[in-house]
C-alpha cells in the first residue's frame, strides 16, 4: 500500500494469517500505523508500527492467531490515512512462502521492520573492496617509485638543508660548536630605527645631564634669610567704621529726634496742669 498525501491506495486490501504486508510512504509527513482490531491474542497486542518517514518502508507481519474479518487502520499522525484489511483463508505456511511474489515474503522475524532510507543504503560500501586512494596518498606513492627508480652511483639529495638536522648527523663535540656559531649568527643588534617619537635628552649618561650636575654644584647655597631685603608692608586704615557710618548717624539723629519731641510733649503738659 502506498501513502500519499491525505490517500493510501489500495484502501483495502485481503491477506492471510502470517502474511507480511507493506506500506510505503509517499508523503512528506512521517506516520504511525495502528488498528485497535487487528490484534494477536496469545501476545495481548494490536497492531502498532513505528514511525517511518518519507520513502522509506514499514513491514508488518498479520498475527497468525488474529482473528478473520475485516480491520480498520489509521495513522496516528494524519487521520486521514486510513485503510481496511480483510483476514480470511488459512495460514500462510513455509510451502505457501515460496508461492508468494518475492516482495510479500517476510525479510524478519519482527512484527514490523522499516526498511533504512535509501541514502543509508548507498553509503555502506563493501569490505572486500579497497578504498579509494586520495589525491595526497597516489601523489606519495609515485614519488616514492620516482626515487626508488633513480640510479646507484648518483648521491641522494638531501630534501631540505635544515641547520637542526645536519646537527643531528654531527659528533656531539662539533654539535655544540655549531649550535653556538648558529647562536652568534643569530645575534644580530638591530640598528635604532629613526622614529618621530620625541625622546627626553637628559637621560643617564648624557652631555646635558653632565652639564646641569656642574652647574648645580658651582652655584651657592643659601641658608636663613634671603639676601634681599623684603619690601614693606603698607597698613591701610579705613575711613569709617562700619558702627559709625552714615546708617549709624542716621539712627543716632532719628534717636535724639523723638527724645526731644517725647520731652516736649512731657513739658507741654506740665505747663497745662501748672495753668489749671
């Protein structure tokens, strides 16, 4: 049977007890076949596959002991696959086997197998043929015969003239001496490159730094009170105390004011109170 989108085609189909049938899926959705009908009594289980996914194939073996009629599967993942599978006849023996086309005929002992993707199945490579040789390994062996081929009586060269590995060939005495003279070849002193990066001129060592050490030990020190005399200081009195500015005299006038206005007051009555 053929899944297809939203289709199985046959939708129905008539086999024997121990007959192996097939469901192939077209669609691009994986899918799960099962029957609450179509069961084994002496295993206590329905039909159930496993998943199987787009072009690959599920087997399932039909129970010997399953019970004759007609059984509807579906798949759990899309309702819509759905299909009838009517038992009837005997079951299928060794001899009845060999009758059926090769591909109804059971390929495992299980109750339902998926066939591995196609893609699995062109990656395994047989063991009795050797492997490929790469590119670097075919390019090896042929220099490899190159040099085998070349005659006897010509030196063989050297691949590369290493200082390490002529080192190695070397007594150990001249070894030593070699590794210093290629030490004291190496130890070379790099000229200063001219740089735009201002330096400071009075560094150890230099003219500069000489010259202010001189100076600064001719010149005299003093000690005390310096040889100049100090100006004066000048001590500025104020005009006014802040007392006695004119906000001061304002409030002195306005005093004297309304005391003698109080005594006139003062007097003026007197004067009345003598009259009467």
């Amino acid at each position: 049977m053929t899944i297809s989108p939203g289709a199985v085609n046959p939708a129905d189909i008539t086999a024997r007890p121990g007959q192996q049938i097939a469901w192939i899926n077209r669609d691009q959705l994986p899918h799960i076949i099962v029957s609450q009908t179509l069961c084994s009594a002496s295993a206590g289980t329905c039909l159930g596959t496993d998943i199987f996914f787009e072009g690959s194939t599920m087997r399932y073996t039909i129970p010997t002991d399953a019970p004759g009629g007609a059984h509807t599967f579906f798949s759990e993942i899309d309702p819509s696959i759905t299909g009838t599978i009517t038992i009837t006849g005997e079951i299928v023996t060794q001899e009845d086997a060999t009758a059926i086309p090769q591909q109804d005929i059971p390929t495992t002992t299980e109750s339902s197998t998926a066939d591995p993707p196609p893609e699995e199945q062109n990656d395994q490579i047989p063991m009795d043929e050797p492997p490929a040789e790469s590119g670097g390994d075919l390019l090896t062996r042929l220099l490899i015969q190159q040099q085998s081929q070349q005659p006897s009586d010509t030196p063989p060269t050297a691949p590369h003239d290493d200082p390490a590995d002529i080192a190695l060939t070397q007594p150990e005495t001249e070894q030593e001496e070699n590794i210093l003279a290629l030490a004291e070849d190496s130890v070379q002193v790099a000229p200063r490159a001219q740089t735009g990066i201002p330096r400071n001129p009075y560094t150890v060592g230099s003219p500069l730094t000489a010259a202010m050490q001189s100076t600064a030990e001719s010149a005299p020190l003093h000690s005390g009170a310096p040889a100049e005399p100090v100006p004066p200081v000048y001590q500025h009195k104020p005009i006014a105390q802040p007392q006695t500015g004119s906000a001061a005299a304002l409030a002195i006038l306005a005093t004297v004011a309304i005391g003698g206005y109080a005594a006139y007051r003062t007097l003026r009555r007197s004067t009345v109170v003598l009259a009467a």
